[in-house]
C-alpha cells in the first residue's frame, strides 16, 4: 500500500498539540463549594464518570482516520506483459443534450450517451464474449458538448476507466454548455495522441528503448453535425493526418427517437420522430485521414462497430510492467463518519453536561 499524498500524513504530528490546547481551553470545569467533602470523595466516582474519556477519543480517532483518508491509501498490483501488440486509442464522446435520446440496449431502456459508455467499456475491459478487451493498449478518452474536456488521459491502467465514465454527463438542453463542437475534439484528441510515445515512456520509466507506436487511432462518436467550437471538423482532421492519426467515426441515431418524460401519472416514453441525421462533418473527418464511417440505428450495431475496430491492425509494443492503483480512502472516510456521529449522539445524551 502506498500513498498518493503522503505529506497530508504530517497532521497526525498536530494531533498532541490539539489535545493539550483542547484540555486547557476546557480548563478544570465547574466546582461547587462544600464545608465538608470527605464523605463525597469516599462514595467514588461513577460509571459515567468513568467513562468520560470515551467521546474524546472517538473524536481522535475520527481525526486521525480523515487524515489517513486525505492522505489517499492506494493499493498497487503489479501488471507484467509479455511481448504483445496494440496501439494508442483516444476515445471521444459526444455529450451534447441530444445524446439523451433512448435506445433499447439488452431489454433496457438507456439513453444514446449510457450505451455509449457501457459498450465503450466492454471494448476496454472486454466483455468475455466478443470483446476480449484492449489490454496492451494506451487508452485515453476525451467528452465534448459546447467545449471538449479530457475525461481520462492516455493509461495502460485501465482499472480506473469505468469511474472516470460515471464523470460523463449530458449537457442540460438549451445550457451554455449544450452544443455539438466536433472540430475542437478532433483536434484535442489529436494532441493527446500526438504524444503517445512521451506517456509510453512515463508509464514504464525504468525501459531503455525508446517506443514507437505505429498506430494511433481515434474513435470519434456523435449523433450530428458540427454546432460549436472554433476548428472545422476537417481542418482538425487534416491536423490528425499529419500526426499519423486515423479517425473511426461513428454516426448514432436513425431510428425514431425516444425519450422519457416524467408527470402526475409516472414516466411515459414520448416517441420524437425520426430524426435525419447529417453525417457529412463525420464522413468527411474519417475519409480524410483513411479512416472509416459507420452509422447505427440501434445498440446491436453500436457493438458489431465495436466489434469490427477490435480487429484494428496492431503494432508490437516492448513486454510493459507498471503499477495498477486501487483507491482506499473511502472505507477509512465512512468510519471517521461513523465515530463522530457515535461521539455527537453520546455527547447528547449519556453524557450530556450541563452547563
């Protein structure tokens, strides 16, 4: 186990110097005056009395466990490959309010961005079926509306991809944040990619060789055409083809539009017609740097594409070794929780004072 802020450790020096300042702040508490107290001091102390010191201390040892969580305990295992192929692969998703649209995805009822993701992840991680996942593979994602944003950059470890894909949400319809920006993302996407070879290096730090990634490949999902953003979809995507990066883009919608609408009497499916999709900004970006175009209807051809780019040609990649962190700050987070509500519930009752 290791830390990712080790220095947050450092508070716990602080712990003693809080404690004296708490019991001198508090002082020797109330007395009352008595001509005579050698019959009181025999009688003792109480179970109450005795027990005083149990509140503070689960207050010091709720502190002392947010410490530890603020610090970030991770837990590293260890990834060791042997000699593979793959290739650097940067996702990027259109979130715009229109990929709020529902599709029928294994007998549930999900909007365009939810299927997305799900198939997305089952492209990464693999899905023990079709899919049998990218795993010697650079994977990194970008999300885009009115303005693109890096959801997760380019990582071997790909452990931690289905908790930056929660982070992914649709733009509020008609928000400032709503639009369809293609050419921005394009051309982010392909900066990340650009670099592919520098974050290789960084990754496995302690190899002599130098790598050389020889495919680098965009998978570009939307639902429309371009309505925001600075870059033209193809000026970014003549920028791609001078880095070496082909784009797969990925048309959805064609079918009669559904979407769920809450009222007085529960949630109905409100049919909105069949949209005509314009495909022209996305066929154009894959026909520019010798990629390809691919339009579905529905979630079973989303995932035969998936399926399809899964047999992208590959370039050999050097046997990689780094460390997959897992996050554990949480269950030491939830029991600092727990102590101080015990304290403040025994403080309030058991062992109320007063004043």
């Amino acid at each position: 186990m290791r830390f990712e802020s080790p220095w947050m450790l450092l508070w716990l020096l602080a712990l003693p110097a809080l404690v004296w300042w708490r019991q001198r702040r508090m002082g020797p508490g109330a007395a009352i005056r008595f001509s005579w107290t050698k019959n009181a001091a025999r009688s003792g102390a109480s179970l109450r009395q005795r027990l005083s010191f149990i509140p503070p201390l689960l207050r010091l040892i709720a502190l002392i466990l947010l410490i530890v969580a603020v610090a970030r305990p991770q837990q590293g295992m260890e990834r060791v490959r042997e000699a593979n192929e793959g290739i650097a692969i940067e996702m990027v998703i259109d979130r715009s309010s229109s990929m709020g649209a529902e599709m029928n995805f294994e007998n549930r009822r999900l909007n365009r961005l939810e299927v997305v993701k799900e198939v997305f992840e089952r492209f990464v991680l693999g899905d023990g079926k079709d899919l049998k996942g990218r795993r010697s593979d650079l994977v990194g994602m970008i999300s885009f509306a009115q303005f693109p944003e890096t959801v997760c950059p380019l990582t071997l470890g790909h452990g931690a991809l289905p908790q930056f894909l929660e982070t992914v949400r649709l733009a509020q319809p008609r928000s400032q944040e709503d639009g369809t920006a293609i050419g921005d993302a394009i051309a982010l996407a392909s900066a990340r990619l650009k670099t592919a070879e520098d974050v290789m290096a960084r990754q496995v730090p302690d190899h002599t060789t130098k790598f050389q990634i020889k495919s680098k490949v965009m998978i570009l999902l939307s639902d429309g055409q371009q309505t925001a953003g600075k870059r033209k979809p193809v000026e970014a995507a003549k920028l791609a083809k001078e880095w070496g990066i082909k784009i797969y883009s990925i048309a959805v919608g064609g079918q009669e539009e559904m979407r769920s609408q809450d009222t007085l009497f529960g949630r109905f499916l409100q049919l909105g017609g069949t949209p005509q999709l314009d495909t022209r900004d996305l066929e154009a970006v894959a026909k520019e740097t010798g990629g390809k175009f691919f339009l579905t209807e529905d979630a079973t051809s989303l995932a035969k594409v998936y399926q399809e780019i899964d047999a992208l040609e590959r370039s050999e990649i050097e046997s990689v070794r780094f460390m997959d962190y897992r996050e554990l700050f949480v269950p030491f987070a939830i029991f600092a929780l727990l102590l101080l509500a015990v304290e403040t519930g025994l403080n309030c009752t058991i062992f109320r004072k007063i004043p």
